[in-house]
C-alpha cells in the first residue's frame, strides 16, 4: 500500500510539472478589466462600459483593438501609451487620452506600482470589448 501512494505522488508530480507556467504562475495578468457598468446609450446599435483598468507592474498590455472609441483617465501609475502610427505617450495620473475605433494600441507600465485608469469605450453592440492585434 505505502509503495502504491509513493507512486501515485511522483506520478502527480510529474504531471504538474508538465503544466503551462501560465497555470502554476500566482503572478498578477497584465491587464486587468473590471467591468463597473454597461447600458445603452442613444446611437443605434452602440452601448457604452465603464470599466477600471489596471496593468501591472512592469507589465505590456499587449497591442489591441475595439469596436468603438476608448476614453480613459488615468488615477494612479505611469504608463507609456503605445498607439499604431504615433511616438510613445507618456501617461500618469490625471492625464487621459481618446483613442478611436479600431486603431492599434498598447500600454507599457512603466513605474514599480499598477497603472490604474477609468476606462470609458462606446462600442458596437454584441462585440467583444478588446481583439488582440497583430
């Protein structure tokens, strides 16, 4: 019996070291939405989210999309907004950008603590709030 729960524990071993880091990792996403409200808005077809945004320390959120225009008002952190076709953005709190519908973007913290920010998107209906980009 005692040799039969040794190797069941170096067979469970074994196994959870083939997992994804991903998976064992407790390190912090580096974006993170939480969505606070979402409901329509009078333009057919369009709904506007709040949402509070935070990137990690040192983290990349990676370059991305929206069906709709994103307003967001940075509260606390710093950042560097990496929008397609413009210089790298230097953002901290109090600042906020307008970055329109479908264009290319990304957000690199680049202090020691979260980037935090109030995310305002006024999206298509029905679509996902973010697609990754290439």
């Amino acid at each position: 019996m005692q040799a039969s729960v040794r190797a069941l524990a170096a067979l469970m071993l074994c196994a959870s070291s083939s997992l994804p880091l991903a998976q064992t990792s407790t390190a912090a996403p580096p974006l993170k939405r939480t969505e606070i409200v979402r409901g329509d808005i009078s333009v057919p077809n369009r709904e506007a989210i709040v949402a509070h945004i935070e990137i990690a320390a040192g983290a990349t959120a990676p370059r991305h999309t929206h069906p709709g225009e994103e307003i967001s008002y940075f509260l606390g952190g710093e950042c560097e907004l990496l929008i397609d076709g413009q210089p790298p953005r230097r953002m901290k709190a109090g600042e906020a950008f307008i970055i329109p519908a479908g264009v290319v973007h990304a957000a690199r913290n680049t202090s020691g603590e979260p980037a935090r920010l109030v995310g305002v998107y006024v999206v298509e209906k029905g679509q996902p709030l973010a697609t990754p980009a290439k």
